[in-house]
C-alpha cells in the first residue's frame, strides 16, 4: 500500500503545496489505490521535505523521485508515447515549476499584503495549527528565501518572474487540452499541482491575476481536475 505524506489541504485542494498536489494528481491519473495523510513535522521525510510516500516500508521523497519510482515499479505507461524531444521538454519545464515555486512561496509567506491572508485562511481551515506555529514558519521561510535569492527580490521583481514563467508554460500548451496528448501525462500533473494552487488560491496575487487572464491555463486546471474526480 502506498501513503502519501504531504502538507494540509486549503482552499479546496488537497495539497497547498505544488509538489504534494503534483503526486497526489499523478496517483490519481494514473489510478494508483493510496492513502493519504497530511502532516506540518518534516523530521520523518527523507531530506526533511515534503511530500514523500512510504510504499511498501520503503520511502521516497521528493517528487520527481516518487514518479520515477512509481513508473518504474508498478510499469506505468502514462509517459510511454513521448518522444525523445518531449521527454526533454518535460524536464524543462520541471525545472520552470522549480523557478516559480519560489515565487508562489514568496506570495504566501512574504509579501505583507497577502501573508495576513494566508495566515487567517489558514488558522481558519486548520483548527489544530497555531498562530505561533505559523509565525515560526514564516521565520524560517524567510531564512530560505534570502539564501534561495528571492527574498532579495523587491515584490514587483519576485513576480515578473514567476509570471515570465507561467507564460512560457501558458505559450507552450497553445490550444491544447493537455501538454502532450489527447491525456493527461506526468507534465499535466505537475503544471495542475502548481497552476491549481494559484487559480484556486482565494487570494488576489498577481500570479492569480495572471492565470485568472491566459484561458488556455484555466481550461488546463479544469481538464486535469475532472480527469482527476472521474478517477476516484
């Protein structure tokens, strides 16, 4: 039996965090029975991160790790029709999610407009979570994001360049309902566990109002959700 080990939900998704989203999308895409339980104390994860699985008393965290070894042990074919050339444009664009993720972190923990927000929606879903607790993470946020470099990043530059990024996902789905096929792939799972945690973000960040602008990104989250909900 596989677990997943990932950050509460808010909002109405199951993960507020991209990378526990992106697994919890690809297990659902590709109808891999789990069970999932959200904790905040990283001391148990492999490198101390979130998200990580426990499959069969073996674990494996960070998730481009956990895809890897889901696809390999249990001979998922979700990728198997991509070209040589899309296999490196996926890994591109991983490394684009990367880029961002920074950007999505600094709206929620550092930017004073949103981080009280945040904090109340948070508090507000999570009755067991304490101001304290949350206040101690926005320390530490702040300590990675100086040594990350964004957090040397006036507001305004942080987000020109996550949304330098999502335009270039936005450009590279065109039309498409799907990255890379008439079905959702690995890929799609990623851009949802990112692109989700901004639409459906009940806060007005300029991340949120970039997406909320590019249709194309809006149909992707949607088409990835039903293919998600016609999976349960």
């Amino acid at each position: 039996m596989i677990t997943l080990f990932s950050y509460p939900e808010l909002f109405g998704l199951e993960d507020n965090n991209p990378y526990g989203l992106k697994v919890f999308a690809f297990l659902k895409l590709c109808g891999l029975p789990f069970d999932h339980r959200h904790i905040l104390d990283t001391k148990s994860a492999p490198r101390g991160q979130l998200p990580y699985i426990v499959d069969d008393e073996e674990s494996i965290g960070d998730s481009d790790a956990i895809v890897a070894h889901l696809k390999r042990k249990y001979s998922l074919t979700i990728d198997g029709s991509l070209t040589n050339a899309q296999q490196d444009l996926h890994l591109l664009m991983r490394r684009t999610l990367d880029d961002l993720y920074w950007v999505m972190s600094y709206s929620r923990w550092r930017d004073p407009r949103f981080w009280p927000l945040f904090k109340e929606a948070f508090l507000k879903t999570h009755s067991g979570i304490t101001a304290d607790s949350l206040d101690a993470a926005q320390k530490f946020n702040f300590e990675r994001y100086h040594y990350q470099g964004i957090g040397r990043f006036e507001p305004d530059e942080a987000y020109a360049r996550g949304i330098a990024d999502l335009q270039a996902i936005a450009n590279l789905l065109g039309d498409s309902e799907f990255m890379f096929g008439p079905e959702p792939g690995s890929i799609d799972a990623s851009v949802y566990g990112f692109v989700a945690n901004i639409f459906f973000y009940d806060i007005d960040t300029p991340l949120k109002q970039f997406v909320l602008a590019r249709p194309n990104l809006v149909r992707h989250c949607h088409a990835v959700r039903t293919a998600i909900d016609k999976r349960v």
